[in-house]
C-alpha cells in the first residue's frame, strides 16, 4: 500500500502523523511512504531522518494526498484539503466530526473511507488512540490554567499551589476519565486544593483510593457543579462521550456566581466543548472572556507539546496503521473489531451511530455496506 502523511494545516498544527520509526517498519513490510517536504519539521523531525527511515519526500500536500491510497494524519481535514478527497481514499486521523458537520457531509459526498483515531475502541472499552493525547492535554490543562491564572495573562493573580500562609488554588476538574485523572496528578503535584466531580462512583472511589486526602470527590449534578463553580479558581471541562457532543455542564448562567479572572480551560471543545459558553479557538488568539471568567478553548491543545505528542500519538496508533496497511479496510475491518469501530464514513454513508445522532442524520451499520 502507500501511504500518505501531509503538513498538517490546521492553526499551529505542529504534530505529524508519522515518525522515521514508523517509516522502517512499513518499508520493511512492503509498503511506500510519502511525506510531505518539511511534515515533521515542528516535531524536531527534518526530512533527512525521513529519507533515511526509507520515505519519499515530495513537494506538495496535493501530491501526497493523489499518489496515497491511504492519508495518515494527526487533526481532522481543514476546508483547503477538501479538494483533494477522492471515493476510496482510507483517511486516519483525529476526527472529532460531532460538532463538524460540514466534514462530514464533505467526507460522505467524496465517499472517503474515513477511520477516527477517537472512536477506536477494544474490547475493554478502552480508547487506545485517544489515551496519550488525553494524557498531554490533561495535564498541559493545569499547566495553562496556571499560567492565565497569573494577572499579566488576564487571570486572577493566583499562584495555583499558594505558599506558607497564602492558600493556594482551588482546581475543579469535571470528569475524573484519562484526562481529568491527568490533570489532578499535575493540580496535585502543584500543591492545588483539587476538586474531581463525575457521575461514574466506581471512578471516585478508584481516584480517592489513589490519591486519598489529597483531593476531593464529588457526585455530579447541577447543584454540585453550582457550588463547586463558586470558589473555582481553576475548571478544566475534561468530559468526554466517545464520538458524541460533550454535554454542557456549565451552563451560563452559572458564570455569574464565579470569581472574575478565574479561568476556564475546555478539554472537551474537539467535541463541542462540556461549557455552554465554549467555541474553539486557536494558538494563535487561544482566549476570550464571558462575565469576567477566562475561557481556553484550543481544539489542538498538544500541539503546543509536538515532540512529546508526536511520539506518543505514532506510538499507539503504529500496530492499527500497520494492520490497515497491511490488510486493507475491509479485511482489517473483519478481522480487528477495534478498527471496525473506529470507522466513521464508508462509501458514502456516516457509520458511526454518535456522529449521526449529533448532526441529526441517518446512518448505516458499517457491516451492511461493506
């Protein structure tokens, strides 16, 4: 098979899809890579590490996406790459399409056969491709909101772990899933007052077992939310239903009660973010401000991170992109229900139930149209 991995285009996209390692393995296994002159450039990865790895370098994103019978990708395709899906194209990337409707109409139109690194799932229910971006994004979450709750960042001039005689932040992280665990594990070890709030019980219990009295478990629901929101000087939105829309737990009202300059960081905006005041935004003007409370809404959060994200990405995703390489989506399909699920378009039709339900679309089961 070729493969294809484009510079992504996305605002401060900085990842790559692929790394040399992953190159070597499917050169040796009888497959062609094309990368797309200076693709992992961001990542501290120039283009000789990829020629000596056994890739092609070519010029242009529009020849990487023509020649490639599959696209490997790190964020879902921008508006510009439209052009360039074609019917039977296998496009592996992140896809976060609930709040994208207009992706997945583009996708569905151009019938490409479009497999979500998110929505891959095992047979423990575990989320394999999503787990180490969760991980950089949970724990860059506390970085961030401490860096705004400093007052030349528009924050409320909060050292987030205090000092002797001065209490330190009060942290509330709704969900208490890979991203909100890793966020309490920094908001800890910075010496925070941390609050996790989720409606999963087992999962508070499993937190308070593994950090005791150094952090706080609550049920959720709006009044808990209500009140916890009172005294946040941090929120990290770190709630997540696979391929769905994040339920909004914070709704705007609820801002009015909130310190101003506390901060507001979404982990959650891939999927239409866990705040009722949430859009996404960039890198490049990564906050905004609602009633007086700080919001970061940055849809590519590890970004910021791309060697440490790179190579945690390539690392999960390297025996999937080595399956679909070596098999071909059907047969990898039939053979790995993981991949199966992390399908999202094929043919022409949307097979992910949570995607359609999102957009209010029909759906097809993706074994009937095989």
């Amino acid at each position: 098979m070729i493969l294809g991995v484009p510079k992504e285009v996305k605002d401060h996209e900085t990842r790559v899809g692929m790394v040399p390692a992953n190159i070597t393995a499917l050169h040796e296994a009888g497959h062609k890579v094309l990368v797309q002159a200076g693709a992992g450039a961001a990542s501290s990865l120039p283009d000789s590490e990829y020629i000596h790895a056994g890739a092609e370098i070519v010029p242009s994103a529009a020849e990487v996406w023509k020649r490639a019978e599959m696209i490997v990708k790190v964020k879902e395709p921008q508006p510009a790459e439209y052009a360039f899906f074609r019917p039977g194209l296998i496009l592996f990337t992140y896809l976060h399409l609930a709040p994208l409707p207009g992706l997945t109409d583009e996708l569905v139109r151009a019938r490409v056969n479009a497999v979500a690194y998110e929505t891959i799932r095992e047979a423990d229910g575990s989320l394999p491709l999503l787990t180490p971006m969760s991980e950089v994004a949970g724990r860059m979450a506390v970085q961030v909101g401490a860096q705004y709750l400093e007052a030349p960042n528009g924050g409320r001039g909060i050292l987030i772990g205090g000092i002797p005689g001065v209490q330190p932040a009060n942290v509330v992280i709704l969900g208490g899933g890979v991203v909100g665990h890793n966020a309490a594990k920094m908001a800890v070890g910075l010496g925070a007052r941390v609050t996790v709030i989720d409606r999963n019980l087992n999962r508070l219990r499993e937190l308070d077992d593994v950090y005791a009295s150094s952090l706080v478990t609550l049920a959720s629901n709006v009044w808990t939310i209500r009140e916890a929101l009172r005294h946040a000087d941090l929120v990290v939105g770190a709630v997540l239903i696979p391929g769905a829309s994040a339920p909004k737990l914070i709704r705007r009202d609820m801002l009015s009660s909130m310190k101003k300059g506390a901060v507001m960081v979404d982990v959650s905006i891939d999927q239409g973010g866990c705040f009722e005041t949430s859009r996404a935004t960039t890198h490049t003007d990564p906050i905004y401000f609602v009633d007086g409370v700080l919001h970061y809404c940055v849809s590519n959060m590890p970004a910021a991170v791309p060697h440490t994200s790179t190579f945690g990405l390539t690392n999960a995703t390297a025996p999937y992109m080595m399956e679909l390489a070596n098999h071909g989506l059907e047969a990898a399909c039939e053979k790995n229900e993981a991949i199966r699920e992390g399908v999202n378009t094929y043919n022409g039709y949307i097979t992910y139930p949570a995607v359609a339900e999102s957009q209010g679309q029909t759906w097809k089961e993706l074994t009937a149209v095989l």
